[in-house]
C-alpha cells in the first residue's frame, strides 16, 4: 500500500509561558484533502497549537513542517506564503476597507499571490462562493456577524492555501446561521480541501472530520476516527468530567 506523505506535521511540539506548559509535546499529521478536527475542553491549548502552526507564536520546543520542509520558526507572514491560512475566534477585519478589498487583500498577500485584474475576479468568485455576491461594495461595520465570518473566510481562501485553519468559526452562530456554515465547510471539504478545525460544536465534527485529535491540558489524549475518538472513555472524562472524584 502507498505511504501518504503528510501536508503538515508536528512532532514535540511544546510552548511554555513561564512555568505554564500550554502545549506538551503535540504529535499529529495532516494528510492532503483531510478534515482534522482539533478539539477538547476550553483551555486545552486547541487556540495556541493553532497560533504555532500559523506562525502567531513560535514553539518553545519541537518541529512543524508543511510537506516536509520546517516552518517552525518563520513569521507568520512567511508562512502564510508558504501556504498556512487562517481565520481567528475573533474575526479580524481590516474596518477601514470594503468587503471586496478585505477579500483581495488575501489574494495579494497569500500562498498564490495575484494581482490587479486577477486578484479581482478570485475575490469576486469566492465572495459568491461563501455567500457574499453583490455585498462587496459594503464596509465590513455594515455586516452581521456571520457575514464578517464569511468575508474572513474568503481572505483566507484568496491566497489559494495549501492547509486552511478554522479557529471556532462556527461559534457564536444562531441555529439557522450555524446549519449555514456547517454546509459552507462541508462545501470546502468537498473540493478537497485541506482544513484543521478546532470546534466545540459536535454536530460539525461528526458530519465535517475525517478524523480527531482531542487535547486535554496541552497533552493529546486521543486520535483517531471521529466515533472511535468521541466514545473514548478518557474523552468523555475530559470533557464532561469524572464523577468518581
């Protein structure tokens, strides 16, 4: 059988605030057209392992690649041309700039950098494509909330990445909202599109992921297979508590 080399991988990945270990030796793989989902209870160090891989923090210790070649101590901004996108818990906006230009403004400075013309009709296609059409003339201080969610997607689609990071998108939506996101990641799923995706909502790991890594006080507790991962004895601890104290 074929070995498949992985897009990204981490191998002892630890990040250390002073005597805090927010991240502890953090081992997983990322296969090309893989869903991972990155989850586990709130202070777990899903945010901060993102915030590594993205260039937002370097590690204390260990190794990232992206197809084999280290990225670990670049800024952000090189290795968002190497290829890493992201969005945040907090949608970050440029508020001064429309729609259209917050989108182009991924296209110019991403993975696959266009220009002009071209970075105009990649921002116009993939605002059609999140749900945006017509809307980019609009200052992003006119939108709704999911609407920002959508117009930072699309930033970080523009650059063509090789691995996008979803950081809680989905959080803060109503019902209608989040069944509409839910379908919009799934969309980008399909296109084979490679996605680690730290999320609370179970719903979207089940019907998104490919398969799991819970994290639990910076440690991994468990990977593997959504089902097999979610019905983990030390998974339910983790998240729900053990009764036995």
């Amino acid at each position: 059988m074929r070995m498949v080399s992985p897009v990204l991988s981490l191998r002892g990945v630890t990040k250390r605030f002073g005597g805090l270990v927010a991240v502890n030796g953090m081992d997983f793989d990322v296969t090309e057209h893989e869903v991972l989902g990155l989850i586990g209870p709130n202070g777990s160090g899903k945010s901060t392992t993102l915030n590594l891989i993205s260039g937002a923090l370097m590690p204390s210790e260990g190794t990232i690649s992206l197809r084999g070649a280290p990225i670990t101590h670049l800024a952000a901004q090189d290795i968002a041309r190497k290829g890493v996108a992201r969005t945040f818990q907090l949608v970050r906006l440029l508020p001064s700039m429309t729609v259209l230009e917050n989108v182009k403004a991924g296209a110019v400075f991403g993975h696959r950098r266009r220009w002009g013309t071209e970075a105009n009709a990649q921002a116009q296609a993939l605002m059609e494509q999140v749900g945006l059409a017509g809307r980019g003339h609009l200052k992003v201080g006119q939108l709704t909330y999911i609407d920002t969610k959508r117009v930072e997607l699309a930033r970080a689609l523009a650059g063509d990445p090789k691995v996008l990071l979803l950081d809680e998108w989905l959080a803060g939506l109503n019902p209608t909202e989040l069944e509409e996101g839910i379908a919009l990641i799934r969309r980008l799923r399909d296109e084979g599109r490679t996605v680690i995706l730290v999320e609370h909502v179970m719903d979207a790991i089940r019907s998104l992921c490919d398969r799991c890594v819970v994290m639990a006080s910076g440690t991994k507790i468990a990977e593997g297979a959504v089902a097999d991962v979610l019905a983990d004895p030390e998974v339910i601890r983790a998240y729900l508590g053990d009764d036995d104290d």
